[in-house]
C-alpha cells in the first residue's frame, strides 16, 4: 500500500464526524469568491481553492483570482502557488487538497472548499477514477490527426464514441478531448464510464452549496467582468506569455482568443467578443456538470443566511 493510501486509511479510522468541508461550486462569475470568503469568516476557518486556473501566480488579470485584499481577509490555500511551466494535474491536487484539509481540521471544524473546476472539486469530494495509463504511440496518432484535421475532427469522435462526455466536455481543449479518445479506443468502452466509480470515502462531513443566478444576469456579469480585465490590462499580460502559448496552462479563455489576435488571424474586438462568448459556454458546461449532483443545494449569492442555516444543520 503506497504512502497517501495508508495515511487516507488512517484518517478514515480516525474519522471525526464533526469536521465539515462546505463545497461552494458555480458557474464563473457568480459570486464565489466574495460569498466564500464571508462564509469562510463566519466559520472562522480557511479557504481551498478549486480554481485549476487561479494555481498559476502569472496569470494575475485573465483568471480572476481573489484581489489582495481578499486574499488577506482569509487565509486561502492553491492561489498562485505554480508557474505556467510547472506540471501539475487532478490527481495530485487531489492528494495535496486532502493533506491541506488534515491540517485545517486540526484547529477547526469547517473548511471551504471552492472553485468552478467540477474535476478537481470531485477530485476532493469523490475521488478521482483510476484511468488506465496513456499509450504513447496512441497518442501520437491522435495528435497527428488533430495537426491535420482540426479540432472538430476530436469533437466529432468524441460525439460518436462518448456522448456523455461530449456533453460536458470542454470542446476547445483538444487536450483533453485527445485523452477522452485515448481512453475511449484503449478500452472499447466510454470515457465517460470511468467516471461513474463509487466515491471514496472521506473522513469529514461535506456539505454541498450551488451558487446560481439568471441567466441574464448571469451573462451581463460575464461581459462586465471580460471588459474589466481588458481595462486593467489583460491584451497586454496575455501579449507577455505569446511566445509561451503552447503550454497547456495558456490554454485557457481569455489568453487563446488574444493569442489569435496576435496571430493577425482576428481583430482585438473579434477576440474580446470571443472571450465573453467563449466564457458563457464555459458559465454553461460548469452549470451542466454541476447539475449531475443530486447532492448539491442550490442558492443566489445573495442568501447568506440561509446557506449558514443550511451548513448548521
């Protein structure tokens, strides 16, 4: 048994069942950070990011990441804590998030978690599923195919052999539409079918909280939010890391439509549009991935009280 498995397996027989981790998810620009905080406050605990985005402490305008003075109202944990040139993935945040969450739970009993990454907040609440190692010359075809075919030639494979996956996948990552394919083809079965394992058990009580609000709402949030970052200087961040755009941890809306731009491909109003676009299908696909968990409560930012009422029970 390998280190992180016995140190879980003791936690588990430790088990305190007054320890609470309070789950804040949402589609982006909700209100998560503001009401997290507050929240975190009133339980005089700490915070978790879930934000797979917010990890990198270059990417200061295109992600969103807490201001300094959030930052300093509550202790936040996995906020600027890698470079863009650092490897990191699910599995490992979900072993560090456990060993953060240890050690909160020894001088408190509630922690926040909270981001709009549904894989690393299942990471946490569920565990991940064990997928089967890449096969290198797999990969290798399928990364010729999209250098010839496109990325709606990964989209429409995807379509064909997991459409569940489909669904809820982030369709601009040919990344991870390459290893959905990997999986799918390795296997004959769906990548998606990896995904329904049951969750492993966890040492502290989780209390699911869904931030939501109208759509329209919503989407004039989005766009406030996208000319915001354009004023406070996202063409030119997004201008410093251009000669680095292949890296995956530029892949990421708000820097790929300006990398266009630089690219003389499309015009600075086309890219800004694409961005406030691209970030409502994302606000979409997080509200579709969230929605699948029948465990998770919903609320408007605004209801405060009846989220702590709710988290008292």
């Amino acid at each position: 048994m390998m280190k992180n498995q016995v140190k879980q397996a003791t936690d588990l027989k430790n088990s305190n069942s007054n320890k609470t981790l309070i789950v804040i998810v949402g589609p982006t620009a909700v209100g998560k950070t503001a009401l997290s905080i507050e929240i975190a406050q009133h339980f005089k605990t700490e915070i978790v990011s879930a934000d797979s985005r917010q990890f990198y402490k270059e990417l200061k305008i295109g992600t969103a990441p807490p201001s300094a003075e959030e930052l300093e109202a509550v202790k936040h944990h996995f906020i600027g804590n890698l470079s863009i040139k650092d490897y990191y993935n699910v599995a490992k945040f979900e072993e560090d998030a456990l060993n953060c969450l240890e050690e909160i739970f020894e001088i408190n009993d509630f922690a926040v978690l909270v981001g709009g990454s549904g894989m690393y907040i299942d990471a946490v609440c569920k565990g991940i599923d064990d997928l089967p190692n890449p096969d290198e010359e797999l990969r290798s075809e399928l990364k010729k195919s999209f250098e010839e075919n496109g990325i709606e030639f990964l989209r429409m494979k995807v379509k064909h052999l997991d459409p569940d996956f489909y669904a809820i996948a982030d369709l601009a990552n040919p990344k991870r539409l390459m290893r959905a394919l990997e999986v799918c083809l390795m296997t004959g079965k769906p990548y998606s079918s990896f995904r329904k394992n049951h969750s492993k058990p966890r040492s502290f009580k989780i209390v699911r909280i869904g931030l939501n609000k109208d759509r329209t709402e919503l989407f004039a949030r989005i766009n406030q939010r996208v000319d915001e970052m354009i004023k406070a200087g996202l063409v030119e961040e997004a201008k410093s890391f251009f000669p680095e755009k292949e890296l995956n941890s530029l892949n990421t809306v708000g820097y790929k439509e300006l990398f266009e731009y630089f690219e003389n491909k499309i015009s600075l109003e086309k890219a800004i549009e694409n961005i406030k676009t691209n970030s409502r299908r994302y606000a979409k696909r997080q509200l579709t991935w969230f929605r699948k968990d029948e465990s998770i409560i919903w609320f408007s930012p605004e209801q405060k009280c009846e989220i702590i009422e709710k988290i008292n029970q």
